[in-house]
C-alpha cells in the first residue's frame, strides 16, 4: 500500500523533514508533497506577472498562483498533515483543513495542546491529532502496514 | 430577489448586529443566519451527552454537535461573510473559509487592513474584501438592487 | 430556523414518538420522517408486484420498493437519527449511517453504552452519540435555539 | 482487465485467504485491499495519540485513525465484498455496504441464508448475494474473463 | 408526505391518465409529470428555429428542445416510471431508465411479463418492476402512507 | 410549470425586455433574471471597496462582486438564454454558456447567422440556437405548455 | 494521446472486430473494452449463485452481476461507442447512452438511417452519429490524430 | 512533480510552442495538450459523418466531434492556459474558461493589456493574467520547481 500525503501548514521549523524522515526509516512507501516552503518565494510568486501598485492586490496576486501547486497537490493527496505551530495566525492551515473537510479528504493535525480550544472545530474534523511528528509517523507507519 | 447570508467568525463584537441593521435599513431582502454566538453555550454544546474525561474530548463533542448548525446554514447560504477581528486566532472562520472555497460557495472577507498579509490565501478565494460592516451591506444592497 | 430530522433504525420500541413528543414540548420546530415502521407492512411492501418464489427474492423485491421511501428521505433530511436498540441486528440502521457518511449528512446515533465498542465505527462518523432520547431532544433544542 | 477489490467485514474466519487463494488458482489478475484484520491492533490503533479517559473515546479515537485506511481503500476499489459472519453485530459491515450505495460504488455481499430477512436492505443495493467464497470467486473470474 | 412523479416512454396509450386517476382516487398527494405527449407536437419542437435540410437534423432540432423540459422534469421528480409499450422501440424510455441509474434518481418499470428479458439491464436497476397501473398506484400508495 | 430564465450576454439593446413582454403575452408563468445590466454600475461594483491602484485590479474586484450575483442566479436558473449581439467581443456571455455546459444547465444561444461559424463551439453545447427574441418565446411556450 | 472506448450494445454481428482492426491499422493507442458479448454466458451470469424460482430473477441476477463489469467500463472509458443493429430491442445500449449522459460521458451512435427517428433522444446527447464502422475509426482517428 | 498542461484559444500564433520550448529550456516536466491547431482540419472534423445540408450543422457536427478531444484534454489536465489573441472573436477560448470554472480546474489567461476590460469575467477566475508566453513558462516553473 502506497500512499501521498500532503504536508499544510507552518513553515518556520523542521517538522516535515522529521516526518520525511521518520517514514523513510520505518521503510513505508509514502511520496509527501508540500506548498513552496521559501517564504520570500512564496510572497513573491506572482511578481513575475507585473506590478499592482498595493500590498493588498500584491499578496492577492501571488497567493493566486500560490494556489495552482497547493489545491491540486492537496486534490491529488491521499492524506493530510496540517500543522499549526506556536507562532503566527496560520489562517492558510486552517483554510487548506476546511477546504478538505468539504472534500472529503482524509486529514490529521499536529499541534500543541495549548491550543486545543482554539482549534476545537478543525480538530472536530480531523482523523487524528497529533502532538509530535513520531505520533504522525506512526500513524502513517499503522495505516500503511496494518498491523 | 431575496438572499440567505451566513456570518461566520468572531463573536466578541457587534459585527453581526451591524449588518442586520444596515441591511435593514436598506431595505434588503436578506435573511441573516450564524453560527452559536453565546460563547460559554457553544463551549458546552455537548455537555449534555456526558463527561468526556479529557479537556479535548469535550472540545471535540461541542464541536461536532456545532458543526451540526454551522455545516446546514453554510450549505443553505447564498453567501457567507468571514470576519477576523482583532482578537484570537480565529481558525474556525479560516475553516469556514477552506470549506466555503471548497464548496463553491461564495464568501467575503470582513479585516483590517492590518493582517491582509496572513490572509492572503483565505482573500484570495473570496469575492470581495471588505474592512467595514458597511462595505458588506454596501456589496449586499448591490448585488440584490442590481445597481 | 427550522430542520427535518429522518428517524433510521428500531421499530419495536417507541422512541420516535418520545423524540417527536419532546420536541413538541420543547416548542421546535421540526419536521419529522421515517421509514415505514409497520413491520409486517414493510416485509410485504412488494407483495402487490407478484410471487418472486423464495423469501430471497420476496425479501429483494420489499427492500427495493421500501428504498424508494427511505433514501429520498434521508436525502431531504437536514439531520439522521440511527437508532440501535437491545434487540435484533439492525443492519439497515448501520447501512443508513453508512449512507449518510458518505453523502456528509449529518448523522447521531442513539444507543446504550453496552454496545459502544461494536458500533465505534458507526459513532466515530456520527455527530453526537446519544443514550437517551432527552439528549437528542436537547441537541435538537441547542441547534435550532442556538442557547 | 485488472480489478480492485476490497474485502470488508467479519475478522475472526479465513474468508479473505480463500477467496485470494481461488483467485489466484483461477488466474485472475485481483489486487485484493483489507481492512487490518488483526483485532487487537485494529482496537489500538488511537492509543499512541495518547490517553482517552473512557473507553468510547478510545474507541472513537481508533476508529478514525482506521478510517484514514478504510475509506482511501474503499474509494480505490473496483468492487467491494461485505462478509457478515456468524458472530459478532457487524455493524461496520453493513456501515461499508450503505457508504458504498451512497457513492455508487458495486458491492457483493457474503453469508447465510439464515440472516437473509435481517440483511434484506443491504442485499438490496448490492450486486449479487453469495453464500460461498466460491461463489465470491467465481463472480470475480466471470466479471474478469467475460465468459 | 408528497411526491413528483414524472412519467416517462410510452406515447400510444392512456396509461398516464390511469395512473393520475387511480392516485386521485387513492387520495394520494403526488404531482405527475411528463415529456410532451402530442406527437406531432414533440416531432415539431424545433421547427420554429428553422429549417434544417434534411431529417435527421430536423429531429436532432427538436429532441434538444424536448429535453429542456425533459431533463429539467426528470431531475425535479422523486420517482420516475418508465413505461415501455407493445409496439415501437421506445429506446428514449430505455435511455430516461439509464439516465436516471447514473444519477441515482429511483425509477420503476412498467411493462408487460413477454419483454422481461429484452429488459433485464433496466429492470436491473428499477426499484420496481409492474405489469399494471395498478401496480403502480399501489407502490406510491404504500411508499407515501406509509402502511 | 413554471421556469426560472437567466438572461446572460448583451446590455446594450433590449432583448430581455422583448422576452419579458412575450412571455407575459403568451401567459407564461416564468421568472426572469439576469445580471446587473447598468453598465457603468457594473464596472463601479467594487469601488466601494476601496482604490486599486490599476485598471486591472479595478476590474478584477468589480468582476468578483458581480459574481457573486451571476453564479447565484445562473446556479438557481432552469434555463439560460445567451445573447450575442453585433458589437462587442462578449467573452462573458461566452464564458457563461461554458460555466452552464460544465454544470449540465440547459442554455439556448441568440445571435445572428453572420456569427454562427465563430460561436460553434458554444452553440453545439446549446439546447437551440435562436435568432430573434420571438423564437425564444416560443421555445418557452413549448416547453411550459406542452403543445 | 491514448482513449480507452467501451463499445455497447448489439451482439449479433461483428462490428466490435471491424473498430478493433480499423484502430489497428490506422496505428491508434486505443484499449477497447465492452460487455460480455457470449450471449449465453451473459444470460447466464448469476446462474451460479443459485436457483431463483422464476425468469424475472434469474435475469435480474444476471444482469446485477453483468452490471459489475459494464458499469466500471463505462466509467473507466473516454468515449462510448454505442451501436443499434437491425434486430432485437437492444434497450440495454439506450439505457447506456442515457448512462452517459447523465454523467457526461461522451458516446457516439452507430446506427443505420432508417431508425434515426426512433432513436432521436439518444442521438441528440450524442457527440456524433456515425452508419460505418469506418466513420467510427475515422472519428477516433481525427481525435487521436489531432488531423 | 509533473504537470498536464492543456493549451486553450487562439491557433493563429505560435503561442503554443513558445510555451513548450520555455518549459523544455526551464527543464519542466510537463505534458502540453491541445485542441487541433489546424483550422481547415477541425471545421471538418465531422465531414466524414456525411452531409448536413447547411452551414450552421456542419458546424455543429464538427463542433462535437471537436468536443469529444477538448472536453477529455481539459478534464483531464492540471492547468488550462486560455489564449486570447488580436483577431477573432475567440468565444470558445471564453467557453472554455467558463467550463474549467464550474469544474474548478485552474486556469491562467495570456492576453494583451488592451483587452483586460472586455476580459474582465475571465479574468477574475483565473488564478493568473499572462501577457507574454515567458510569463506563463515562469509560472509553470515556480509551481513544478517551488522556488
């Protein structure tokens, strides 16, 4: 059993490479996808395609073409992995879980337990939630090996 | 031409009022829904189907048996308004946001300037945004008079 | 706010009468449905169309005309209620919260303790599990009433 | 032509072994998915996400983790067998055949003739009725093989 | 409970009318529909747009404006029989049965015992298989009260 | 019967009054609706939003904010007329009829014989190609009238 | 650019060999499929699953069990050629046209003229009506071939 | 990461290989599709299906032929590039668009500044506004290459 597991959410620590890692060393046979992780990048995505005189219609631009490698990589997994960390507001992690709750896809979260409350109706809607990459690992580890 | 809108997010201020009002006022054709604004009630939606043990288990249950309101009327709009206020982090209206964009359905954004940036993906799928409850009665009174 | 709740499950004990008389009480404003609960009415519910041989194909040829009813009610239904009761295997209850999860219409089930581990699956795609037809009245109440 | 298919249900007899077992003795070219069959396992499949405090909790948090395989299997499939045994309520059996009515997909269902009547709604929607794992394996190489 | 039932296929007898009678009689609460049933009228349904050269674009002229109203009625219905007659090939009452398969809408047949087998796919997937408009009366009889 | 009618494409001539006033000749029980055609309104419909800073983001935020009414009411439409005049490039009117096509929403197209070669992609999905209002009227009255 | 093309309908001739080596020696990348064309064997699809009293059931369980393999064809298909011989009803290739439809799936018609009257419906959801099994090569051809 | 890139519009330029080039130099792993780009060839797409007798259904006839490769490239494809040029109407460029937004497939448009009003509809609900075909190689780029 093979499986594509979408990686959402924070991007300031490690956490995907620990996942990545975790997986390979259990031997599964997992292909994990992941949005553009370079955060100048990221803001910067749609500059190519001209000047819009505002922050606003900048972000909107590049958030545009952002989404092109996000909602297909996410139509195209198997299961989610959304990941809220302990700064910033992280609203596109929520979005990508609402967006796959409305489709049906299989997701987890992976966060602390200091904002459990906060996160009570994404988490509602979650197959799993994780406190640390071993427990996703693990999950993954279960799910592909039965057993 | 009539309108059912949904107001999704922060429950900590007079949004909601103000749009009805100003609905109103303008003589929209416009039935207002929402989530559970009583903030100790929706905490304790499911506390009546018994002790859960665990700060997360209780959580997770008022928020399925929420769910069951604030997935109907979301279905049942014709557009949902997701306001972020000042305060919390509000994943639930980033939520609503992934699982209206999902859906198909329409939705507008209601911030501050402030925090355009860490919304840019949930703006990026709106229809509009909007930094005052009177620009979305403003968008209401429009699309329903038509001029 | 109003809501149609399609009672699935037993028919040998009254608890859709309790459900319906407390939210009568509760003053709700709720449209109840359900399937044909005359049992030896729904055995025979295809009789009219002709001997089929063998209680196979009688049984076939009722299942069919009784699905007729009961998935377009479950369709036009806001809300399912599964009810497992002591006796019998009640697999079409199962089948119907079943159904429900794979169309996303929200589902609680309604059933003793004693059989929670043999329905984990059953609850774990449900919105609220419920012991007591008081609790699903109260959902009913907190859903509609939002308080 | 290459098949998927799912074998759904009763754990505790070797039902899945003969019918891979005939298939491959016939040649078929089946790929065959499970769920994870080895019941403690299945039972734990939460608890490394942590304590629960009641025993349907941990149920629920087991379930869902199960889900994440369970689902993604059953939507890859080409066909679905659903095996009710002897013993045990099954209830997730027949929770898979009304989840795959609803999503269009075929299923063929596998018991006695002693629960016909108890199991006439899920005999209802599925494709064929078989008593025998012969009976499983045949429809296969017949569906397979065209003729 | 009240039902849209729309009448498909067979233009030549007065079926239609005996099953409207026998559900008036019956007290039952259903709206029936149908395809325009002047066949000339239905032959003609484009003519207004135009002359078209040569027969076959003629009745393609026309069965595209037939099936505004046909495939509008087809999807408001929650019931279709499909009427297949002794004498022509009536395919488009074939082609409304499979219609309506692919879209999950229920449908019987209504048919005499001497073309079972030329009917065997669409039989296959009806709720019901009547030879009377009796028999037709009776099911939505049954499937609407309930006894 | 009664229909809902969209009425996309042109605003620069009165077409939908010539519909509307034949459809109450003939006494047709159909609802009209259409998108906002005040031109200048319509190119304003975001401006209150706020400044852009370009042509184009001044457009793209007007276009997002008519959208909301246009995907609503083609969405709640039975039928939709696409109008394509002599002037003008009317891509949107085209990109309706697209939007319709991919949604299996019946559309009719009314334009001149001089276009028919450009718009065949468009008018091969279309249930009827009109050239005058009055052919549209007539394609109403059959369909509601039957005759 | 490869095509996979179920072929429905008529099996009494052999048109299905005459696509096949018409693709062959035009060099296309087609994988044909289509239904069980042993008359008997198809008629006797269920037969194994044991005696059902009566014709109606034998060739109900037949045609459920014959379902499994045309359904996922249909679906695993780009197009659907489906063909109308002189003789018999072959109600079963319009109940698979109407299939398509339903769920845009493109199919093309091959069919002498002298029933195009009576085959109207299906034709007019037709991508194409093709007299030649020639016109069906060369359709697929012009499709492939880009030319 | 792969892509499946279907290249819609305009066939007047060499648009088309200037994108592929750009994404062979770039190293891209993408997969371009294309209606057919030879004019005289898809106005006769339907030819060898006979005679039609007037312009309007030869069109028609080779506009579904057309159909049956457009509509399959497109569903099939990860991202639509929708080219309007100088010349022509181009109304099937829009139509596409108009389909890709009801399926929810991404789409960017290529056009000049000179039309971004007319183009306004369009616009809006792709993900990106391209005016040279380097544009469109560097989106596809930053998407594959995330950085």
């Amino acid at each position: 059993m093979t499986f594509t597991v979408y990686l959402s959410g924070e991007i300031h620590s490690d956490w995907r490479d620990q996942i990545r890692r975790g997986a390979e060393s259990a031997g599964l046979d997992v292909t994990f996808t992941a949005p553009v992780t370079d955060h100048p990048a990221s803001d910067a995505a749609g500059d190519h395609l001209g000047e819009t005189g505002t922050q606003f219609w900048r972000d909107h631009q590049s958030a545009k073409v952002n989404a092109i490698r996000t909602r297909t990589l996410i139509q195209q997994s198997d299961l989610v992995v959304v990941r809220f960390g302990d700064q910033y507001k992280q609203w596109n992690a929520a979005f990508d879980a609402g967006y796959c709750a409305a489709l049906g896809k299989p997701y987890v979260t992976l966060h602390d337990a200091n904002i459990v409350h906060a996160l009570k109706e994404v988490d509602a809607e979650a197959q799993a939630w994780c406190t640390t990459t071993d427990q996703v690992v693990e999950t993954l580890r279960y799910v592909l090996q039965a057993s």
